[in-house]
C-alpha cells in the first residue's frame, strides 16, 4: 500500500495551468487529508510506503514525523514533482540526493526507496536507475508497463526486477493481463474509473494466477472532493483529476478490508536476491 504525498496543485496535469512560483500562495490540504489516511490506516490495522515530496517535507515535518511514528515507511518522490524526463542526469542527480537527505534528516530513518514523478523514468531515461542506486536508493517504483499518453513502458516486466547491474531493485505498478495486453489495477486515476468489483477482481487475479503482491498507490487528494475547483482545464484534465472523488474513500475502504496490506520495504526488499535482473530496452 502507497501513498504519493503530494497536493491537488502539484499534480502533472496542473503544470501548464498552475506555475510552481505560486504553489506558496495557494491553500494547502495535505496535512488534513494525511490526517484522515494515517487515522484510517490506524484504524486498519495497516501500515504503507508514504513517497514524500521534499517540497511539502519541507513546510511540514511534523506530519512527515507522524508518518514515521505510526510505523509507517518514508520515502522519496523527489523535490517539487519534476517529471524525470524534464531533468538532465545531474539535474536528477541533486534532486533525489537533496530531497533524500531532507526526508532522512526530519525522519531519523533511512530513506530506501524512490518513485518519479508522474511515472517519468521510460525507455530514454533508464538511466535514473543507475543514479538512484549511487546514491543509496534500494529500490524504485517509478515503472508502468502499460502504453499510455503520458508515461508507461507497455514491454518492461510487469513484478518486481532488479536493474542498474543489480544494484536497484524496480518495482512496476501493477498490472493485470488482459486480451494480449497489461491493464493498470495498482490504483490512482484508474481505480476512480473502473467499478470497484473489476478491480478487486483484477487484484485477486495477480494474487492468484501470478502468485504476485499488488502495488496499489492513491494521492490525499482523492480522498478530497471539496478540494478547490481549477478553472481552464481541458476536458481530459478535468476528467482524469475530477472522477469519482466523491467514491474514492469508500473504495478504499473495501480495498483495506478485502486484502492485506503492507510496507513495500518489508515485501519486496527481503526477496531482492530473488528477483532477475530485466532491464527494459532502450529506444535508440
């Protein structure tokens, strides 16, 4: 279980309608929508991965340390929600040693694992892999092996491999396989979309025909259906940022009582030497 802490205004989509000067000027809900996620995981009995951008880590430690004293693991998901694809490999470089240092600094904890943002490490920059793991990472999850408009690699391997010579371990979002082709079930924008019987299907599918652990993810924000409305967005932005938040909670919490959740440190990190090393091909 995962948790992509980050706000409705720093999401991708909102790039080209909310300029990043002024993300201090508009009212921030994550601290009360955090709240709400660690008191329902409290009440589950559950504990997650939370991926914490330095940028909020910044402005409010103490809901990254209430985060770490419920027993819950802290990791990255870069600074300021900069796609990989917008950054050279020293640009990258800073920004995952930067935010690492921070979250490691107010948590008192190593920080292990890393997401990109927007899923943004593809076939052109599978070099990412290799600067994650000089600088300390022990595993990503920055992968989708689906074909999508904005990120996905529809051939990478659809569980958990180890790439970077080995040295990093990549655990994909997960997919179902359906009709000769990968379907995201592993949460986000498509568990708002899909009624929640396809998905739990879906889920219990990799568990059983895969024999494999789902990677489910969601953002505070879509437990936020009185978040305030952008004005300007296109449809397919208002579509794929506004549906179904009202349903989401609910959802999710169907999703914690029909199966068992835990860290992704605790199950993927003690099967590492498991686990091939698969990179995915690079486009030339």
């Amino acid at each position: 279980m995962t948790v992509d802490v980050e706000d409705y205004f720093q999401v991708s989509a909102f790039e080209p309608y909310i300029p990043k000067e002024t993300w201090d000027r508009i009212p921030c809900r994550i601290e009360t929508n955090v709240e709400r996620i660690l008191q329902l995981f409290a009440d589950k009995r559950i504990k997650a991965t939370f991926f914490t951008l330095g940028w909020m880590a910044q402005r409010y430690p103490q809901m990254v340390k209430r985060v770490v004293e419920e027993g819950h693991e802290l990791a990255s998901h870069g600074w300021e929600h900069i796609r990989v694809v917008n950054q050279t490999p020293s640009q990258f470089h800073d920004d995952v040693t930067k935010t690492k240092a921070l979250l490691e600094d107010i948590s008192g904890q190593p920080i292990r694992g890393y997401r990109a943002a927007s899923y943004s490490i593809g076939t052109e920059n599978l070099w990412a892999h290799q600067v994650l793991a000089e600088t300390g990472h022990e595993y990503s999850s920055s992968i989708v092996p689906i074909r999508h408009d904005l990120y996905g690699i529809p051939d990478a391997p659809r569980f958990a491999f180890r790439t970077a010579e080995g040295a990093l371990l990549e655990v994909p979002i997960t997919t179902v396989r359906l009709g000769g082709r990968n379907l995201s079930c592993g949460g986000g924008g498509w568990f708002r979309l899909f009624p929640y019987m396809f998905s739990r299907w879906a889920m219990e599918r990799v568990n059983q025909l895969d024999a494999e652990p789902m990677v489910f993810y969601f953002h505070p924000w879509e437990i936020d259906p009185e978040q305030p409305r952008q004005p300007g967005l296109n449809a397919k932005t208002r579509f794929r940022h506004y549906l179904n938040l009202t349903r989401m909670y609910p959802r999710l919490v169907n999703l914690l009582n029909d199966f068992n959740w835990d860290r992704m440190d605790r199950i993927f990190l003690d099967k590492i030497d498991k686990r091939p090393t698969s990179e995915p091909q690079v486009q030339r």
